[in-house]
C-alpha cells in the first residue's frame, strides 16, 4: 500500500530525543524556547509559542483574544472538526460562510455574515492552500475584527510572498500527518506583545510566577522531546515541502484532461504546500468518489477523503441552533473530494503508477 501519508523521521531526529533524555529536562525546558524561536524566524513573527497540539493553539489563541459567550466568529463549513470545536469551547457561537473553488472560505460571502456580535474571522488554510488574506484582512480591517489563522495544513505556505500565520494570530499542528511533525504539538504565532504574554499564561496554568495563578489557564504545554523533533524537522521542511509541489505539478500535468476529475485550483499568489492533494471526482468521470477510492485502495493506493461530512452536517453541531445550515459549494465539494499521496515518500515510480490507475479507471 502507498500510504496517503508517512512521516518522515530520520536519524537527526532519533539523536536530538536521545539528547533530551539525556539531560533529564523533559518539560518546558530550552529546547522548547529553541524550537519557539526558530519557528518564529521562519513564519517572520515576532513570537510563537508552543502548545500540546494544534487544537490547543486555536483554543488558546481565542482566549488570548478575549473571545468567549455572546461573541460570534465567523469560519470554514469545510475543514476539520477542531477549528469548529475550539470556537465553541470558548462559549462563542461559529457561524458559517460557504467555500470556493480553492476549499477555502469564499470573502465574497464574509461581510453579510458580520453582525453586531462578531467578534472575529478564522480562516482556513486547508490542504495547504492560503486563504485570500488580503481580501479577508481588508474585511476585518472595516470592521476591526480579529483574524484568527487556522494554518494547521499549511506550514511554509504563504501569500504574496508572506507565510500564513503572519497576517493574525497564527495557529499550527505538528501532528503526525501534517507537512513536519513532532508527533503531537502545535504553535500559535502573533507579532502583538498583550496576546503572546496572555498565550504564555493560558498554557501554563495562568502562572507568570511559580504558582502563583493570574487567569484560568490549562496545561497546554510541549514536551522537550516533541520540541526536539520539531527543529530537526522544520530545517528540513523546504525540502519537504519542494517535493510535495513537485509531486502535484506531475498530478497536474498527468490528470489535467482526464474527463471528470478536476485537478486543484491554485488562486493567484498563493504557494500551495499541498498538505493534501485534492482532487474532486464530479458525475462526468463514470464512478463516483467513493467507487473511485475503492478502486485505488484495492489497488494499493491509499487515497484518502478530507472531508466526507461538512462540519456543519455533523451531529454533534447539528444539536446547536447555529442558524443557516445551507452551504453548497462545500457540501459539493464534501460528495466529490479525494486526496492523492502526496508526501515526500512518494517515489517517481509510485506516482507514475497512481497517474496510471487513475486514467485506466476512467476508461
């Protein structure tokens, strides 16, 4: 089986957690400050903070920013079920703006969605892909909202030039599926002094001084070891992410005029770092989405789907009177998307054979 995704840990990696353990410091130590340091540098911040995991980051980044019950924030019907998750955790209420064709929150859709309650937008970098940050800034810039970036997919993307996670308050996860890893961790990223010292207090059971606690807070704290992994695999992350674009370029070039299968639709200005990559499997191919997975997986290919139910359609969200429950576009999307192994692992000869598969399936 080719694998929709593997982890790529090396001898560099095994050798800095057999440092840490080493030195017995095993919790919050300096390797943690290296790796916030580094991560900062690379994003073009002035801080980044890490956290346990990527939804900790998105929970806690709202805290910071006051968000909480009676407060609105607008999102993505189309990602995964924490981003959602952590806007409710806080008490707020999320409300929904429908996709384009990028699987992104469509600005088009943001300003008749605003109210006299919302408090702040979180867009969705999904599968790697930027959202459009110059028109959602300008949006939250007339209505001086907050932008909370959920670049959980999208390490090392960027647009126009600049790395998501540097136009707001930036939140990422180091789970072990995503473009580097330190098996579980995550990262929230800000450029404003009050937000990061607030992070810094959530995290950490409210503590700025050794038990001593000024706010509620949690222990949403990385370990050394997860930090450890976390330098080693953010040096090499340009490499990771050069090969997973050289990767979808050749699913490009093979797929483009396959009848359809529509290949991903990268908007202008935008570095995709193909966390995914995402094709849709629409009537004029001859099977559906789900007839076309089988026959990838029984073929060896694992192809995956990301995501077969929108957040909205959930039940765990259904059970909350959230108001609008009609998105189409990303409910389309959600019957026809399928993800192809993209990541580095990927050999010439895997992707030459899964370009294969795909054009004798649709014969």
């Amino acid at each position: 089986m080719i694998p929709i995704s593997k982890p790529l840990l090396g001898e560099e990696e095994q050798a800095a957690v057999r440092r840490v353990l080493k030195s017995g410091t095993l919790a919050q130590g300096p390797k943690v400050a290296e790796f916030e340091c580094v991560f900062a540098d690379f994003i073009g911040v002035k801080y980044a903070i890490a956290t346990a995991n990527g939804t900790t980051a998105l929970h806690t980044a709202l805290l910071a920013h006051g968000i909480g019950p009676g407060d609105e924030v607008i999102t993505t019907p189309f990602t995964f079920i924490a981003s959602v998750n952590a806007i409710l955790y806080t008490g707020a209420r999320p409300v929904f703006v429908d996709i384009d064709e990028s699987f992104n929150i469509n600005p088009e859709l943001i300003e008749v969605a605003i109210t006299e309650c919302t408090r702040a937008i979180m867009p969705v970098h999904l599968y790697g892909q930027p959202a459009d940050m110059e028109a959602i800034g300008r949006i939250a810039s007339k209505y001086d909202l907050i932008i909370i970036e959920d670049a959980c997919q999208a390490h090392g993307a960027e647009f126009n030039g600049r790395k998501v996670g540097s136009f707001g308050t930036g939140c990422f996860s180091f789970y072990a599926t995503k473009n580097m890893t330190t098996g579980e961790g995550g990262m929230i990223t800000t450029n404003d002094d009050e937000v990061a010292e607030k992070v810094r207090l959530i995290i950490n059971h409210g503590m700025k001084v050794r038990y001593c606690h000024d706010v509620l807070g949690y222990n949403y704290r990385m370990t050394e070891v997860a930090a450890a992994i976390g330098i080693e695999q953010l040096t090499k992350l340009p490499a990771f992410n050069a090969r997973r674009i050289e990767t979808a370029g050749f699913y490009n070039e093979r797929l483009a005029n396959i009848p359809g299968l529509v290949i991903p639709k990268v908007y202008p200005r935008r570095t995709h770092v193909y966390h995914q990559y995402t094709i849709r499997i629409t009537p004029a191919f001859g099977r559906n989405r789900d007839e076309v997975a089988e026959a990838l997986h029984q073929k060896g290919i694992g192809a995956g789907i990301y995501y077969p139910i929108p957040v909205h359609r959930q039940k765990s969200i259904q059970a909350r009177d959230l108001g609008d429950s009609s998105f189409p576009v990303a409910e389309q999307m959600a019957y026809e998307v399928l993800s192809l192994p993209v990541h580095p692992s990927v050999t010439d000869e895997q992707r030459e054979y899964i370009a294969r598969v795909l054009e004798s399936l649709s014969q």
